[in-house]
C-alpha cells in the first residue's frame, strides 16, 4: 500500500536543524530552530522548573488518567496568564494541548466542525506549520502582506488592503506578540484598529501565543491581544509554554476559544474534549502540572518570572549588540531594526544565495528567508557574524 506515497515537502526549520547537527565545523553557529540559549550556548531547564519538578516528586501518588481537557488548574492559570480578566471566565472554552502546535491544530479542527467553508487567513510571511495544517485539515487557507521589506516593520497598508477580502465568518490568524519569523509587532493602536476591522466584518480573529513574556513582558505582551477579545464576541487562542517556560519537549500548550455567550462555550468545552479524545486521548500530564504548579505557587511564579526577564534583556541585549556592530561594519544605520523587532526571531531581508554563502563560506546557519534566532547569537562573537554579513554583501 505505501509504494503510492511521495515524500512529503521538507519543513525548512526541520531541515535546517539537521544540516546544522550534520555540520562538523566547531565554530559553526546556529541561528535556525527557535530555541531559547544562555549564554553558553545551552538551553537550560528553568530554575522553577526544576523546583516544582522535584515537589512534585515528593506529592504525585499516580500517573493515572486526569481528563480529556487536561488538568483544570493548569487550563485555568493559563487561562489567567494569556487572557487576563479581558473576558469573564464563563465565556471561556479551554483545553490542555499538546503544545502550541496542538492546540493550533485543535483550533483549526474546531472550525472545521463549525464552519467547513470558512476562509483562515494567514500573514506572508507565517511560521510554516500554520499553513501546513490548515491544509491539512481541510481548510482553506488565504495569505495577507505583513511584512515591509524596505523598513523591515509591519506593513499596515499592504494588511489591510489585503484583508479586504475577509468574508463574514472567516478567521484571520495572528500573533499574539513576537512574530514568526519577522520579529515585527503589531502596535497597540494597529490592535485597535484591526479589532474595529474584524467586528465590521463579522471576523474572528485566531491568535497563536507562543512567545508571552519573551517581547516586552509578561503583561505588555498580550496587550493587544486582551484589547481585541474584549471588543468582539468570539475569538480563539492557542497557548504554547515551550518557550516561556523552556518546557519544549513536554508538549505542554492550551486552546482558548472565547464564545458569544457561557451556553456556547459550555458546548464548545465538550467538542474540544472530543477532538482531544479522536486525536490523542488525553494530553500528557507532567508539564502541564509544573505550569499549573509554577503559576499557583508563588514562590515558584516569583523565580520563573525573574528568570524569564534575565532571558527577555538577554535577548534585547543582544539585538542591541548586533544592530551596533551592524553599524559598525556598514557604516550605516540600516540594520537598526534588528533593535525595534521583539521576540526570539528578526528577519533580515537577505537574499536565499546570501544566506546560503553565510552557511558554507562561514558555518552561520539561519532560516532560508534570513530568520535569525537571536537567543542563538553569540555574545563574543557578534563583531565577527557581522564582518561574515558584510563579506556575503549584505
Ligand atoms: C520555530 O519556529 O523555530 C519554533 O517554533 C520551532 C518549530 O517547531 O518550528
């Protein structure tokens, strides 16, 4: 039966990832997957998290199943961090997932039920996986421009003339903050205008949230978030810890979906449940707890939110540190955007063949659209990745 199967198209972040292990350079460098890195280049467990991981040790006395939506603590924290007190609580459908990615998945299967015909419209360029799945499961999927390639900020005009074309029951898919791959946010007052946007046109809006805390923080993160699902009637969220709280492989992520009224969302609560128990059963516990644990304990929240400030000034020192030896090399100012962006990633605007030299002539790996990861930026060494940018004619 599997003769007929062709091989999928590559994920370039996936991709990259593999060409980078396969690399026997030492002093290659890894700008590529969005992964958090100190400043030794490692990808520490939290210190919160390893607190409430040996607590749990000492109280957990079984591994038996939770619940279709997961653990209901951990769905209410989150729900807590994410939303605020922007909606009331009844209004709110929520559901453990397995990471961002499953709750981006769960969201979009949602929809499907509720409305097959229903256009998602996502931003050029997106985090890859976004249009994947929307194929995948059957939606159609329309593009909106996001990026400005001369000043590498958000390209309003090109937004919303694109978003003309938003039907009345479609999804326009954002970023909550910190935007995959450009690093290019969204202003509280372009917020404010996208919502009066979406509530003429009967639109709900779906929001990944897969970097709160890692832009300006924890609060200012999901300003423009809390401001749009206060004004409109429904909305969908998809939470991910994986990089807030350095919990990538355990999987641990939340589907919100704001509904009319508490009748709906008590029934979008059960088909939430059912997708959960079609696709996977149960989402997996451990991380989930510790979240539930860290948001809960306030000793716990007090550490993890120390910690995630040291992570957010590291990497805003750093696009510091790289825009000034940007300028140092180019004599110009014209990377300083690297400074503005926010988040994990900037999107420099090079050119694939220019990319491609940075990786073989200098062992740089970066996304094939110039995404960076700034968190993998070496702190010693940023003088010497920008001579290596200048020497590919940047
Ligand atoms: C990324 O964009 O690099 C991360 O979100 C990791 C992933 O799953 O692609």
């Amino acid at each position: 039966m599997f003769e007929v199967l062709n091989p999928p198209p590559a994920d370039k972040i996936i991709a990259l990832m593999e060409l980078y292990a396969a690399d026997p350079r030492t002093d290659k460098v890894d700008l590529g997957v969005g992964v958090y890195r100190d400043s030794e280049g490692n990808t520490p467990v939290m210190r919160a998290v390893k607190r409430a991981e040996e607590r749990l040790w000492q109280v957990q006395t079984t591994k038996a199943y939770v619940g279709l939506l997961g653990d209901r603590d951990f769905v209410a924290a989150m729900r807590e961090l994410a939303l605020g007190d922007a909606v009331p609580a009844e209004r709110v459908a929520g559901a453990q997932t397995p990471g961002g990615t499953g709750a981006v998945r769960q969201l979009l299967e949602l929809i499907r039920r509720a409305r097959p015909e229903a256009t998602v419209w996502y931003s050029d360029p997106t985090w890859p996986n976004h249009p994947a799945i929307i194929q995948h499961v059957g939606l159609k999927g329309r593009t909106y421009r996001y990026f400005d390639a001369e000043t590498r900020g958000v390209d309003l005009a090109g937004m919303r003339a694109d978003l003309e074309g938003v039907a009345p029951g479609d999804v326009v898919l954002l970023h909550g903050c910190c935007h995959n791959p450009t690093g290019a946010s969204l202003a509280d007052e372009d917020w404010g205008s996208l919502t009066e946007f979406l509530g003429e046109r009967a639109a709900v809006p779906m929001i990944d949230l897969a970097y709160q805390g890692f832009g300006d923080g924890l609060e200012a993160d999901v300003r423009g978030m809390r401001a749009m699902i206060a004004a409109l009637p429904e909305a969908l969220i998809a939470a991910s810890c994986s990089k807030n709280f350095g919990l990538y492989r355990e999987w641990v992520g939340a589907a919100f979906v704001v509904a009319a009224d508490p009748k709906v969302a008590k029934v979008t609560s059960g088909n939430l449940a059912a997708l959960n128990r079609v696709n996977f059963s149960f989402p997996p516990d451990h991380g989930a707890k510790l979240v539930a644990m860290i948001l809960r304990e306030p000793d716990l929240r007090t550490e993890w939110e120390a910690e995630l400030a040291e992570m957010r000034e590291r990497m805003l020192g750093l696009r510091q540190g790289l825009a000034e030896a940007l300028r140092r090399e180019t004599n110009s100012d014209r990377f300083d955007f690297v400074q503005d962006h926010r988040g994990m990633f900037s999107r420099l605007g090079l050119a694939p063949e220019k990319v491609e030299a940075l990786r073989a002539e200098h062992g740089i790996y970066m996304i094939g659209d110039s995404r960076i990861n700034v968190a993998g930026l070496p702190e010693d060494g940023l003088d010497r990745l920008a001579r290596a940018l200048v020497s590919v004619g940047i």
